[in-house]
C-alpha cells in the first residue's frame, strides 16, 4: 500500500506520513466512512481504490454476527438483514442495519468474504438464487441456481484459492425424463454440484459420497463454518448414531469426515451442538436445553483429531423469562469468539440478550420475528467482476 501515492506528491494529511495515514488511519475505517473520504481529492479517491488498499481494508473489518427479523414501523414483508456489533457503546447502537430483502419467501442462506447469498421462493419449486455486496450494494441474480432441472439447496460458499474464484456447493436433485408407453417418467438423481460465480459452465456434478449422506438429510440444522480455509458441519447426535463432523476441503473439492466429541444425553433430551472458529482453534459448543447449559469443547490438534472440554455455561433461563413475559419456549444460543473472548448470545421468543461467561446479562433487545443466524459478515468493498458477467 505503500506505493498507493507517488514519492513527492502532496502529503494526504500535512503532518503525517502517508503510510501512517494508509496503514494507521484510512484502512480502519467502516466502509460508508472510507467512501466519503474518496470526496476528499482526486489523491485520497486513487489511494483509497487500489486493490492492495481494499483488500487490507477488508482484512481489518470485523467478523459481525447476522440476525434477521422483521422492523417495527416497516411494512409486513420487509425483511431487515442486521448485524450485532458488541463493541458499540451507544444504546442500540448494537444492532446495525445491513439489508432488507423486499420478498416475503427469501432468506440468507450463505455468507463469503461480504458477499451474501440470498433464496428466493425457498419453499417453491421455482426456488432461486442471488448474490449481493451490501457494502457497495452490488446485486445480480445467479441463473444457474434457477435451473428447473436442478432442485438446488445451498449448502455454503466459499474462495477457490488456486483460482481465486467465488464458487458455491449446492446439493441437488437432478431431473431426467424418460417415456414408457408415451408415457413421461420423472427420475432425480441425488448429487453435490458447484458453480463458479461469473462462470458461463453449467453446475458441475461432483457425486454425492456415503459419508455426507446424512449431512444432505438433515442440512437445515447446521450452517457451514469456514475453517483453514474448508467448510466444516457437525452433525448432531440425535440424528444419527455417529458423532461425527463432515468437512468439505474447498481446494481439493472433496469430502471427508472428522471425529467430534461425544455429547451427553441428560433426562432423555439429547443436546444439540454447532461449531464455530476460536481464534484458530475449531471450537464447539452443545447446548443442553434439559439443564440449561452450554458446554464449550476446542479442537486441541487438529491433525490427531483431539478435542478438549473448555468450560460450561450457566443459561439464566429463570431470568430470561422473567424479562421476557414468561414465554413458554425454547432458547437457542450461537458463540462466537472475540477480541480474545467468548461472545454468547441467546435467542429466546422475540428477545436476543448477551450472556458473559458467569450467565450474567451484558445487553437485552426486543425484536419482532427475530431470526439469530450462524453467519458473520466481515464488509468488502473489493470490486468482483462477476456481477457484471451474471447481470
């Protein structure tokens, strides 16, 4: 980034190096900031565009947790995208404004990089797909995902890094057409494809292997998570007699299988259990609904498979339904590790509250038809040019 401004020029900021203002102060800023100061001058617009520049910006934007939900005031069908920020101090100021998808029948389905893959008539056969950057608000839908041939559910997104291509894994149902006695016969062949976003191939059917066979049945209860660069499931114990987590290796394009720790069963209620990235150590937490805990396990070595008990979580359920009206229902809680801790947010009706690591309360929202997802969003604004190519 250093070479960002000619040797000579006029400093960006008089009294300051231009490294220290490239480096120190303008790739930390948020995205809306960074785009006003390009207002600046023509020198701060062609520092602040270079693709050095923007990819070191994006490396420096936060990892934010993704809820959904319907806004009070907004019409019925709104559907509002919203980050979680915990480190804002001013009231409300957590919850920040993403998106807001103008279906009824959509979702966010997969998050990359600040790309955000969104469904369409999800629950249809015409279902469909489409990617955004909220960041500079680019938008294009994907055709190969609308495919009538190819019932498609996403199963995540990620980077080729030999390519350096965005592409998606979808698990599929392929239509073939056959006539018996002039008469049309539907079959569908069960398969994972991907699709390079931008690319004009069709979807790319790599088989459907025996050891991710219950991944594809029950792929609504876990979201992928992005570690070492492979995307990761864990698949819970109840929904199959193996404890076991599937790994996809996004260079090899292959799957695999890993050994999870074995979680408990308490009063005939089996816990459900998710992973997510420590800071560099794959992490999981099993959530017993029975007890009202959160059990916090980390994978030790990653190599040897050898995973180790953390800690245990106390959730105030007690508490959280005094606060909440005494809703009769159940709490879902995500973890996620920050600035070298653990961030535990619990969904319970249409309330999200913040728990520290003794079950205390940090911070309480009411949101109506609050969804808490898996999905992080760390903001680019790096330019892609497969938007153009898929519009």
């Amino acid at each position: 980034m250093a070479d960002a401004t000619s040797a000579g020029a006029t400093p960006l900021l008089p009294g300051l190096l231009d490294d220290i203002v490239i480096c120190e102060i303008l790739v930390r800023l948020p995205p809306k900031a960074l785009l006003r100061c390009r207002a600046v001058s023509r020198a701060w617009r062609r520092t602040t565009s270079t693709r050095g520049f923007l990819l070191a910006h994006h490396a420096r934007q936060p990892a934010l947790l993704i809820t959904s939900g319907h806004d009070y005031g907004g019409r019925l069908h709104d559907r509002d995208l919203i980050t979680y920020d915990h480190r804002a101090r001013a009231a409300g100021a957590q919850l920040q404004h993403v998106a807001q998808l103008d279906e009824r029948d959509c979702g966010l389905v997969a998050c990359c990089d600040g790309l955000l893959l969104i469904s369409h008539n999800m629950n249809r056969k015409d279902a469909c797909s489409s990617i955004y950057n909220p960041a500079t608000r680019q938008y294009a839908p994907i055709p190969a995902l609308c495919d009538s041939k190819v019932r498609c559910s996403v199963l995540g997104m990620y980077r080729h890094h030999p390519t350096g291509e965005y592409r998606i894994l979808v698990y599929g149902k392929n239509k073939e057409t056959a006539y018996r006695h002039e008469e049309e016969i539907c079959f569908y062949d069960d398969a994972c494809y991907i699709f390079a976003l931008g690319s004009v191939q069709p979807l790319r059917n790599i088989g459907c292997p025996p050891d991710v066979e219950q991944l594809l049945l029950h792929r609504e209860a876990t979201t992928a998570v992005m570690f070492r660069g492979n995307l990761h499931w864990h698949i819970d114990q109840n929904e199959t007699e193996s404890n076991m987590i599937v790994v996809f290796d996004t260079t090899a394009e292959s799957f695999r299988q890993m050994h999870a720790p074995v979680v408990p069963v308490f009063r005939n209620v089996p816990a459900y259990a998710d992973l997510f990235d420590m800071d560099g150590v794959l992490g999981m937490l099993s959530c017993d609904e029975a007890a009202d805990t959160i059990d916090i396990w980390v994978l030790q070595d990653y190599e040897s498979e050898v995973w180790t008990f953390k800690c245990k979580i106390e959730v105030p359920v007690i508490e959280i339904k005094a606060l909440c009206g005494q809703y009769d229902d159940c709490w879902y809680a995500v973890v996620m590790h920050v600035d070298g801790e653990l961030l535990v947010l619990v969904q319970y009706a249409e309330w999200l509250l913040q728990i520290d690591m003794d079950g205390k309360f940090v911070a309480t929202f009411h949101r109506h038809s609050l969804n808490l997802t898996k999905l992080q969003l760390k903001q680019t604004l790096v330019p892609h040019t497969f938007f153009l190519t898929l519009e």
